[in-house]
C-alpha cells in the first residue's frame, strides 16, 4: 500500500534505472547483448527488484507507463553502447501485458529506435508464457505480430515453467526462447531433465529458434549445455546485472 502511493510519485519522478546482464554467443564466443533488467532506486529503501514492485504497478494501472521507461531506458543504454564502438549488440527489453495491450505502443517503440538510429533487428522482446495465457491470446497475437513487422526479434521467456510453450511456439512467429533456470538448475544431478533440455535446443535448430539458456551459474553446466550444442547461454557464471556504467567498462574489459 505503502509502494502503491510511492509508485505513482516514482513514474512521475522517473526513480527507475536498468540493469544490464551480458547474453555470450557460444558458438561465435563473443558477448552477443544484454537484457535489461528494471530497477526501482527507492529514495528509502534503495535498489528495488521487479519482484517487489510489478504487482503493485499492475494495481495501480501504471504497469505500462513503466515499461515504457524501462524501454526507453534500454535503448538509451544501448545506443550508448553503440556510440562506445560495441555496434553488433542486441538489448532484450522484458514487456508486461499492460504494454502489449496498448495499440500505440509498436508504434512507440518503432519511433523511440529511429530516433536513436537502432536497427530493430537488435532489439528482442521478452514475452512471459503467463503474459500470453493472461490475455485471451488473440491481442497478444496480434501484438507480436505487429512488433515481428517492424523488424525487432521476439523471445518467449522463461520457457519450459508454463503449461503450453510448444502449443505457443507454433501458433507465434517467435526468434528465441529463453531456458528457464529452474531447468538450467538441474542440469547436473537430474538427467531426465538434461534429455529434455536437450531436444528443446534440438528442436529449437529445427525450427530456426534461437535459445538462451538462463541463469547458468556452475562450469558444469556450462560444459552440458556446450556439448548440447546451446547457442547462448546467460547467468550469474559469466556476470550478474550491472549498471550500465559498469556494462560498458565490462564490454571494454572483455575486447
Ligand atoms: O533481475 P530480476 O529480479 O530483475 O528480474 C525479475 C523479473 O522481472 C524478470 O523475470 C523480468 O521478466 C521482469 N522484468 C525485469 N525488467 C522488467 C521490465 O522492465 N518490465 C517488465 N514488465 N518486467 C520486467
Ligand atoms: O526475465 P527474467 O525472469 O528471466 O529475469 C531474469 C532474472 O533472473 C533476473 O531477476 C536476474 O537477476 C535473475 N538471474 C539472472 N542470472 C541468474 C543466475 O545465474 N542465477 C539466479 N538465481 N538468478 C539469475
Ligand atoms: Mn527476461
Ligand atoms: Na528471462
């Protein structure tokens, strides 16, 4: 209740920031991008995760409103990025329901890309399995439709927790999916789930899917997900979110 009041107060004042968090390219080993990660800097209670604001915005109804920040911010931190000389770069943006619903909004972003001279093919969208099950699918549909239209990539996000991902990768025209790390987690000690995570990136190849496995932490599951032939992998192993400061002084390290 607390948060809700600070919330519409946070919008207004613009108290949001991002976190970057490096995305490596396994089979060309280089850093392929980044995706944004939203934070909330509290003038009380400092540096606030998604997880403890995103309900009350969604209450609020100004769930959209700080999408767009986030977007906006993104693309300013990767156009910075691209000024520093990192020009091959792509920026994954997270996006709600709220954004998706919202019949400006590929509009918006075509725009806020142009404006900032980002060829939208460097830019991926997030959408959450539970975002597409939320909505009755067909305005979802839609959405990614039009988002697929202006040229930007689309990803399913935290791929193998939901119910129907399959059933979703082929009713939508979607780029990636992004492994969830409940599945990555399990990697070493369960081998069923190693079979499966296996023929999801078999699969993935088939279709012309690109995969990124999430929250890889350990080298073991580093080496299984390289012997499984996984394109991308993301996780605390290779560099936590940082800001973006730190993502460029990270990226120049790294070169
Ligand atoms: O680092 P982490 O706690 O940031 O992120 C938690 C979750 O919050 C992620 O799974 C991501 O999907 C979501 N998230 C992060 N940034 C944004 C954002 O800008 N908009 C929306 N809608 N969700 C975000
Ligand atoms: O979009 P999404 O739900 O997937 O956001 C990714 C979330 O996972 C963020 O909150 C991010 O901070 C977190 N994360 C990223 N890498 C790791 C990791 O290696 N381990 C764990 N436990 N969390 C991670
Ligand atoms: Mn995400
Ligand atoms: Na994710």
């Amino acid at each position: 209740q607390l948060l809700a009041r600070d919330l519409a107060k946070a919008v207004t004042d613009c108290e949001f920031g991002i976190f970057l968090q490096p995305q490596l390219d396994l089979t060309r080993t280089c850093i392929s991008g980044f995706e944004a990660l939203l934070r909330w800097h509290h003038p009380i209670r400092g540096i606030l995760p998604p997880a403890e604001f995103l309900m009350a915005a969604e209450k609020n109804g100004c769930l959209a409103d700080i999408d767009y920040m986030s977007m906006n911010l993104a693309l300013d931190a990767l156009a910075t990025l691209r000024r520093e000389g990192f020009s091959d770069l792509s920026m994954s943006i997270n996006v709600s329901s709220s954004i998706l619903a919202d019949v400006n909004y590929p509009g918006l972003l075509d725009w806020a890309m142009q404006s900032r001279g980002i060829p939208p093919d460097r830019i991926c969208i997030e959408i959450l399995e539970t975002t597409i099950l939320d909505q009755d699918g067909l305005d979802v549909m839609t959405a990614v439709d039009r988002l697929k239209r202006l040229g930007v990539r689309v990803a399913l996000d935290d791929f193998g927790t939901g119910y129907a991902g399959l059933a979703h990768m082929s009713a939508f025209d979607i780029d990636a999916i992004k492994l969830d790390r409940s599945m990555i987690a399990r990697l070493e000690e369960d081998p069923r789930n190693r079979m499966i995570v296996r023929s999801i990136i078999r699969l993935c190849r088939l279709l012309d899917v690109a995969v990124v496995a999430e929250g890889v932490e350990t080298g073991g599951q580093l080496d299984i997900l390289r012997r499984s032939q996984c394109p991308m992998i993301q996780g605390y192993g290779l560099a936590r979110p940082m800001p973006v400061s730190e993502a460029i002084a990270w990226m120049h390290e790294m070169r």
